[in-house]
C-alpha cells in the first residue's frame, strides 16, 4: 500500500516539477529530451555495422556484410540493431531507466530504436518484449522492455504482444557469468505459450530488450520464438556493450 502511494505520489510530482535530465537531473526546457552536456556523451549506433548482429565496423562495407563472428555462426535471428553503444555513460541512463523509476524517458527511447532498427520494423509484424520472470516483476513493478516494446508499438503503429514469451525459470542475473555461463544460464528458460503460438504463424516478430551484453538471452528467445512458428526474428535494442570498440 505505502508503495502505491508514494508511486502516485511520485507521478503528481513529476507532474509539478520541471522537466529533468535522465542522465544528470539538470532541468531541461521540454520533457523526454537530455540536456546538450550529457546528449554530447553519448555514442549512437548506425551503419556500416555486420548485417547480423549489428557488431559496428570502422569503415564502410557493402550491404547484407557480415563479421568474422556471424559468418563461422549466423545467430538464430535474422538482425540485430541497437541505438546506443553501452558504456559508462550510456549506463546510468539505462540503470535510471530499470530500477529507479524514470520510465518518463520510454518515449525518447523508443524514438531512438525506432531510428536505429527503420529497416528492421519497415518488415516487422509484432513486437515482442524479452520477459522478466514474474517474481522479478514483482519486486521492480515494471519491465523494462515491455514498456520499450509498447513505445515502438505506439511509435510504428505495430502490434505489440506484452506476454509474446514468458520466462519459465527465474534465472540468475546475467552480470555474474562469462560468454559460456550466460548461455547455460538461459538454456531453456523461455517458453510460448500455445495460444500465443497462433499469433506468431508465419510472423516477422522484432524481438525488444534494453541491453544487448553477449547476445545469449537474445539468442536463446530468438530460438523459441522460431520454434514457435514466426517466420523471421530480429533484434532491436537500446543499448549495446562493444567489445574493442573506442
Ligand atoms: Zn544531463
Ligand atoms: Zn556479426
């Protein structure tokens, strides 16, 4: 109860005050916008980038080139693209947005993304949010990529299926595991639940999360999703770590 009150409590404020900064808290003249200090900090994705999973490349390569990474494996999805490169600046924003509460920011990050993945949703027919295990969403009141998927599906016009896949297991969090034990630790924790599976048919679903880190929950809801029937997978994020990439 306290909880719910002091949350309504806290959208009237956010209603009062003025508008500020997700990254610094300044105050900023409209709403949804950075303040010109930290917008500077931040890198944004775009081509040239591999076709696959949208690794970014430092010089220009014709279209559909993959990296040496997709090309010994393609991953199960078609394409990834993220609208942020995910560093240290990049983070805060991205923490702010998953556990303290400023989903105000949904909007600007949808308008990222959708500026970021405009090849990808010119063929998307249903969006679908990477699920939180529903004891995690318990304790954070939101997922994070549920409310993304909504501000693209709001943004394009596109359906969106909120519960698309469900996480059957709570997993441990990703942050303690290397390449390998990410994959492990995700092996089989999704799920589409069979009425859900109709919707998906022969569908090009946009696969939505906040942080593209190795891929491997992508990867692992990618698989599912397929095996569930959709056509195509492609990956959209807001943020992406780089490995070697300055
Ligand atoms: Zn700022
Ligand atoms: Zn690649």
């Amino acid at each position: 109860m306290y909880q719910r009150v002091s949350h309504s409590a806290r959208r009237f404020l956010d209603f009062m005050l003025p508008p500020t900064c997700p990254g610094c808290q300044t105050v900023v003249a409209e709403p949804q916008t950075l303040c010109p200090e930290c917008w500077h900090t931040l890198t944004f994705l775009g081509p040239p980038c591999c076709d696959g999973c949208g690794h970014p490349f430092d010089y220009a390569v014709p279209d559909r080139t993959l990296c040496g990474a997709c090309v010994r494996e393609h991953p199960p999805f078609d394409r990834a693209r993220a609208a942020l490169l995910y560093d240290e600046k990049s983070r805060d924003l991205v923490l702010a947005f998953k556990h303290a509460d400023r989903t105000e920011t949904t909007r600007l990050f949808a308008k990222w993304m959708a500026q970021a993945g405009r090849d990808l949703l010119s063929g998307t027919d249903v969006i679908v949010p990477v699920p939180l295990h529903w004891t995690r969403l318990f304790q954070r009141r939101y997922n994070q990529s549920v409310l993304l998927a909504h501000g693209l599906g709001k943004l394009t016009g596109k359906t969106v299926l909120p519960d698309g896949l469900l996480r059957t297991r709570n997993t441990p969090s990703q942050g303690r595991f290397g390449r390998l034990g990410r994959a492990r630790n995700v092996r089989g924790a999704f799920k589409v639940k069979p009425r859900t599976a109709l919707k998906l048919q022969d569908k090009r679903v946009l696969l939505v999360d906040d942080v593209y880190t190795t891929g491997a929950t992508l990867r692992s809801c990618a698989k599912v999703l397929r095996r569930a029937g959709a056509s195509g997978v492609d990956v959209l994020v807001l943020a992406r770590v780089v490995r070697g990439f300055v």
